[in-house]
C-alpha cells in the first residue's frame, strides 16, 4: 500500500503552489512535487517513476503554458505526458485534472472529467479538489 501522498504535476504557472498549500495546510495531506526532490544523478523521467512510488494519488494543474503552431493554448508536454503516466500508474479514480479555461485538450484524452477553472483564478477549483480527495 501506498503511503497517502498526493503527487502535483504541473507546467510553468505557479498556480500549483496554491494547490500544493491546500492539500498540504487545509486537508493535511503530504504531497509531493518533482522539482523540489533531489535529482541524485537520475533522468527525469526516473526521477517521476521513484517518487510516484511513494505517492497514491496525483493532481495535475493544466495550465496554459505553451501556444501550438495554428495559436491555440495548450499545457506542457510534461504534464499531458503525466496524465496518460498517472491514470496507468493509479488508474483513472486516483488522478484529478485541474483545467485552466482555454487550454486545448488533446483528442486522445477528451472525455475525461476534469475541473475546470479561469485563469488566474485557480481556487475556484478547490471545492471540487476537496470532493475527490476526500476518499484518501
């Protein structure tokens, strides 16, 4: 079993630093966010295999961090890369999305619930952060 532990993965903006004091001060949950480990010779991506180890649930901030090439808004490479990582890892009920309003959504994960939230504005998503933590 898993320790209860939430992993924050997140693109640029500082809004997951919102969510990390949350979780971390109101639901007195531990978490964890990569750069903030030691990097102890790994690449990164072994470095996100050993901490999710340590982990049982994992919050992705969608941000709009980077524009496609026809102008849209989307989130980092790193972070979609971590939804599909995290929902295989945890499944699907042990994975929560926060959505930035305006940021493209890839077509290999639409259908997939998420909270939404305006920019600059993240804590509009801590209600309902709340609701899908509350089974840890």
């Amino acid at each position: 079993a898993r320790e209860r532990r939430v992993f924050i993965s997140h693109g640029r903006k500082e809004d997951w630093r919102r969510i990390q004091e949350y979780v971390e001060r109101t639901l007195e949950v531990k978490t964890l966010e990569l750069a903030q480990e030691a990097n102890q010779g790994r690449t990164i991506f072994q470095k996100l295999i050993d901490a999710s180890d340590l982990c049982s649930y994992a919050v992705i901030v969608m941000t709009g961090d980077d524009m496609t090439t026809d102008e849209q808004t989307r989130a980092r490479e790193n972070v979609i890369h971590e939804i599909g990582y995290f929902q295989g890892k945890y499944g699907p009920d042990r994975v929560c999305l926060l959505h930035e309003n305006g940021v493209n959504i890839p077509s290999n994960i639409h259908g997939l619930v998420y909270i939404p939230f305006p920019k600059d504005g993240i804590e509009i998503a801590l209600g309902g952060l709340t609701r899908e933590l509350k089974h840890l």
